[in-house]
C-alpha cells in the first residue's frame, strides 16, 4: 500500500526474464512457423465457406427492458462515482470499471464467446430508448429517422481513434475518475440523441463500443444471433464491407495494439526521453503524429499485398476493395495481439474489483488488500504469448488460404496469389514478435536483460 493506495504494474513485468535464445533467432523462428504452416496448408486442398449475403452491420436487437435497467444504472453509478467520489484513481472505481473492464475485458470475452454484449451495452440501449416515434414526433416534428446517407463508419472510426488516444496518449488526464464519468455522461447523453435522430442506423455503423464488441464477436464460438455459422471464425463468413471507412475500423483493432506495444517499447521511450525530456506537450503531440502515420502506413502496405494477392489471382479489384476481401484473416492476428498484450494487465488489475466494490468511491479506501502482480510467473505469460502470437498468424494463413483458392481463376492463380500475402504475414509475425519480446527484455549483445518499467495506478 502506498499514500494513492494499492499500485499496480501496467502493460509491465515484475522480475527478471531472459530469452532461451538470442533475440534475432527467436523472431525467425516465429517467422519460419507461419511459412511451415503455408507449405502445409498449400497441400490440402481448402475447406471453403460460402460468404453469407447479409449487410455488413452490427445486428438489430429489440429493447429488453430488464439488461437495459440494469446496464443503465450501472453506467450512471459508474459515471457518479467517477464525477463526485474520491478523485484518487485507485480508490476510484470509475477508470477500472471503463478502462479495464468495458474497453479491454469485454472486447476479450467477445473474442472468445461471440458478441454476448448486444442486451447489455448501456449505450445501445439508450440510443434504442431515444428511436421513439412519439419522442421523434415530439422534438423532430418528424416520425422517420433522419438518413444515414454517406456517413458509412466514419462516425464510429472517429470516436475509436479518440478512445485510443485517450487510452495510450492524453492517458494522465482521461484516467482521472472525474473525466472517466464525465466521459461517460457525454457519450450516454450522445448515444441517446443520435439514436433519437438516425435511429437504428446508428447502432448498425456509427455506435463504437457495437461495432467494436461486433468485430471481435465473429471470431467468437457462438453467433448470439449475429449471422454466420457457429465455431470458431464462423462470423467471419460474413464480407466486410469494401468501404475505405469499414477497413479503417477493422485496421483499427490491429494498430491501436500495436501502437501500445510500439509505445512499451524501451526504444521508443528512449527516444521521447532524448528528443522531448519532460515536455509532456511535446510528447502527445508526438504520439498523436505516430498514430496517424501508423495507420496510414498499415492500410497502404496492407493494400498494397491484397492488390497484388487479387491480381495474381486472376479478379482484379480497388485497393480498398482487395484488402476488405482479405480484412477476415487480419481480425485472428488482431486478437492475438489483443490476449498476449492484456493478459498479464487484466489479471492483476481485476483483482483491485475487490476491494472496490466494497467501496467504489465514496470517500478514501481503508482497504489493505494488494493485488498479487505475480499471479502469472513470467516464464509461462512469455510463452503464452509467444504460442498465441504464433498461432492466431497461422489461423490467419488459413482463413486467406481458403478466401484466395476460392476466388481464384484456377489452382495456379490460386497458388500465386497466396504469395504476396505469406509475405505480409511472415514479416508482419517477425514484426510483432520483436515488438511483444521488447517490454520484457533488450538485447545486448547475445544476452537479454529486463528493460526498466514504472509502476502506475490502474493507468495505461
């Protein structure tokens, strides 16, 4: 315990791991997997699943009077406790319960189970109270929903980069439990408003957390009702739409990660360290540029692969049009990034539920609970991850193997347009392996020694 109360270790590691093997080797090795894996698959012929003709939406659900109370009081309380209770961040339930269970723990388990979430999304649910006739008659003057016209995903894309943002950039301030809760009752009385004015619309493309908790749901087992078949990936059956917009929001699942882990890096704050000091300014400046240059440099190198992929294979296609064919095998690699990066980060910091639900924030903690930092040894989270970053780069080997081989004119189309995509895939697992291994350890040399981490309160 300390004065700000228990301190947890964030995106960090709290002993000593050494690399097995040299750095370099471990990485080629990952990279050499993936290539394995194609020379095995190239050899079966591919199981394929027939695209589902059905729109590229998060899926309408009805109202259900009793998750909506709930999820809504809830949100409220939440959001209360964030504005007037305590304001030091560990005795506050308001950063845990958004930042760690609802931006990271929810998205996990959709992952894993199917989007589960459609009744119990707070947001979703008022904007579905707001879509009233009577309501609209009332303050519109008009029964029908405004048109959603060419608004494709942009509106959900832009609130994503800003939770990013918040999340990895303007983290010291959008942590603090006042703007948690004011964050909160925004976006709530927002939500209600635009469902008020597009309706459903609005939930289909333009509410984040549905479309985020949608997106990693076709990779979960169950469907809940979304279209695809049940198992594993089976919601990937179902197109993403060839939109600049809906590839944006899908990219974005891939390079939020990645950018919290570039930022994790001991390179990285080396470099912040020399090139800005303490100019706090300076260095959201900074983030906020590599972000936007992240995501531009990802969509072109990814598109510029699935172009070449398509032709190849005898269907050319736009850019934007290829790389949305080929987005379905990107969304395994991204929640791979998602469990290796969060794992160790939601195991210790789920424990701090404990001692605030007791008390969530109504005056300071006399709790003398500390959460147990070591609850994953080092050696299996590393392996763990490895085996997880590995093996969701093969999945996604298989999902474009069966896309390609299926839209291919002839096998040996269908062979040469796997090319250029193994080639993404292979340095891309080289990549993200270098990127997972540098919070942990920094080579010098042939050794490997721990790269220094600070220990911060329930903040990224």
């Amino acid at each position: 315990m300390t004065p700000d109360g228990p301190l947890v270790l964030a995106h960090a590691f709290g002993e000593r791991y050494e690399l097995p093997i040299p750095l370099w080797l471990f990485v080629v090795g990952g990279a050499a997997v993936v290539l394995l894996s194609f020379l095995l698959v190239l050899r079966r012929r591919p199981v394929t699943h027939p695209p589902i003709e059905a729109p590229d939406t998060v899926p309408p659900a009805p109202l259900r009077p009793v998750s909506a109370l709930v999820s809504i009081a809830v949100l409220l309380l939440v959001a209360v406790v964030g504005v007037s209770g305590t304001q030091e961040t560990s005795d506050n339930i308001a950063p845990l319960a958004f930042w760690v269970v609802f931006w990271i723990a929810f998205p996990l388990s959709c992952g894993l189970l199917g989007d589960w979430t459609r009744p119990w999304n707070p947001f979703a649910n008022l904007a579905r109270l707001g879509d009233d006739q009577r309501l609209r008659t009332a303050v519109l003057a008009r029964k029908q929903p405004l048109e959603w016209g060419g608004l494709g995903w942009w509106p959900a894309v832009a609130l994503f980069v800003l939770l990013v943002l918040g999340e990895l950039v303007f983290n010291l301030d959008a942590t603090q439990p006042a703007a948690v809760g004011g964050i909160l009752l925004v976006y709530a009385v927002l939500s209600f408003f635009l469902g008020l004015l597009f309706g459903p619309a609005w939930l289909a493309r333009g509410e984040v957390f549905s479309g985020l908790f949608n997106a990693w749901g076709r990779l979960g087992w169950f469907r809940f009702g979304a279209p695809g078949r049940r198992g594993f990936a089976g919601g990937l059956d179902v197109p993403f739409e060839a939109s600049l917009s809906r590839v944006l929001f899908v990219l974005l699942l891939l390079v939020s990660i990645n950018f919290d882990g570039l930022l994790a890096t001991p390179q990285w704050a080396r470099y912040e360290r020399t090139a800005l000091g303490s100019d706090q300014a300076g260095i959201e400046l900074l983030r906020t540029v590599s972000l936007v240059v992240l995501v531009v440099v990802v969509l072109a190198v990814f598109a510029a692969f699935a172009t070449a992929s398509a032709r190849l294979g005898g269907f050319p296609t736009r850019p934007v049009a290829a790389l949305a064919d080929l987005l379905p095998s990107l969304v395994p690699i991204a929640f791979g990034y998602l469990v290796a990066h969060y794992v160790q980060y939601l195991a210790v910091n789920l424990q701090l539920l404990y001692p605030l639900a007791q008390n969530p924030g109504f005056g300071p903690s006399t709790s003398t609970f500390t959460p147990n930092t070591t609850v994953l040894p080092n050696g299996v989270l590393w392996y763990l991850s490895v085996v997880v970053i590995v093996a969701v780069h093969v999945v996604a080997v298989v999902i474009a193997h069966q896309h390609l081989a299926s839209r291919a004119r002839g096998e040996r189309a269908a062979l040469r347009s796997e090319y250029p995509w193994l080639v993404a895939m292979v340095a891309y697992t080289a990549f993200s392996l270098f990127l997972i291994a540098q919070p942990l350890t920094e080579e010098t040399g042939t050794a490997t020694s721990v790269a220094p981490h600070a220990a911060e309160s329930v903040q990224q």
